[in-house]
C-alpha cells in the first residue's frame, strides 16, 4: 500500500502529492480560521488544513525560531508526521525527567501504542478559562521538554522517543469563543471514532 497523504472524503480515493509540495501549498494559504470547522478526517493534510489549523512546522524549524507565527492565544495544537510508514522507535527517550520520573518507555509499549493510518500523532490543548498559558508558551514548554530539559509539558512525551522527532510538524489552531479542553476532547473523540483508539501519544500514565 503506497504511503498516501490526500484523501478524497467522498469516495476515500487516496493518493500522494509530493510532501513539500504540499506543505508549501498549505502554508501559502491565507484562508481564515473558523475556531467552530470540523476535522473532517485525520489521515488527510490537507483536511486537518481545511479545519482551521495551521503551521505545518517541523519541530526543529520551531525549535530554531522565536516561534513568533504561534498566536499568543488559547487553542489546541497536534503533532503530525508527514509519513504514514512504521517509525523507528528510539530506547530512551530525548526529553527531559519531570520531578525524577524518566520519560522513556518500553518500545513494546510504543509499537502497542502506535496508531496505523493516521498521520496524528497527539492532540493537546494550551490555555482556557482560569489557565494563564497560550499556543506560543505552551509549544515553547513542549519543545523545551523534547530538547532534554525540565519543563511542565509530560503529556506527549511518547513523541520524542520516535527517530525522526525533529521531523515531525506540528499544526495550531485559536478556539475562541470555545474552551479549548472542550475541542481538544472533541478532536481526540473524533479519532477515537476514526481509528478505535486515541492518538498514539495522547496517553495518561
């Protein structure tokens, strides 16, 4: 089966465009963002673009940047891999240990967790009503947490014990007038509809 990133949400006819192609595309587009679009399908780019969010960064661009194109806003925010191959998965973890407990699991525990056809990876939240965070120092605490260091982001983690985690992207969208728990469990619902399970690091223990 071919390692397809478009998929027609009429007939479920998937085929490849070239990944930068793609991605360049998507970034171009000055579309506005709808806080209320549904996510069509998640094993699509260009739908999870039609539903409001955007970036597309790769983590190392994000890393290497000031992260200024992040609003400084409440959201939801989600990690995705432009392949839909099996990843390498690394023995221990590159993020950082949060009050002495080590962020790496067992790779029997990461190839369990894997989701198949999916090209989210996680699906979070940053900000809200009471909570004094938004999409730009939320991301900065997560990259900071993947880069080794001690940082309030343990949610996630299973993303930086994939090989290519300085390759994935990720994708951000404002949610106001809505609470941004509020659409991160509706997202995380709709995967578990699309796939039967949550998304590969969205995991609580």
């Amino acid at each position: 089966m071919g390692d397809f990133n478009r998929c027609c949400m009429n007939c479920d006819h998937r085929w490849n465009e070239s990944t930068l192609s793609l991605i360049r595309r998507l970034r171009a587009s000055s579309s506005p963002v709808c806080a209320e679009t549904d996510l069509e399908s998640f094993n699509d780019l260009e739908a999870i673009h039609a539903a409001g969010f955007r970036g597309f960064r790769t983590v190392s661009e994000l890393r290497n940047s000031s992260l200024t194109e992040v609003p400084t806003e409440a959201g939801v925010y989600m990690v995705v891999r432009d392949s839909l191959q099996q990843p390498n998965f690394l023995d221990r973890s590159l993020a950082g240990w949060n009050k002495g407990k080590d962020p790496s699991v067992k790779v029997d525990q990461l190839h369990d967790a894997w989701v198949h056809g999916g090209f989210v990876l996680y699906i979070g939240k940053a900000g809200g009503a009471g909570v004094e965070s938004n999409l730009r120092t939320r991301l900065r605490a997560y990259l900071r947490h993947g880069a080794g260091h001690r940082a309030p982001h343990w949610g996630g983690r299973y993303i930086w014990q994939l090989e290519d985690a300085e390759e994935l992207r990720l994708v951000w969208r404002p949610t106001l007038p809505l609470e941004p728990r509020t659409v991160e469990k509706q997202l995380i619902q709709q995967f578990e509809a699309e796939f039967g399970t949550k998304p590969f690091a969205n995991r609580v223990h």
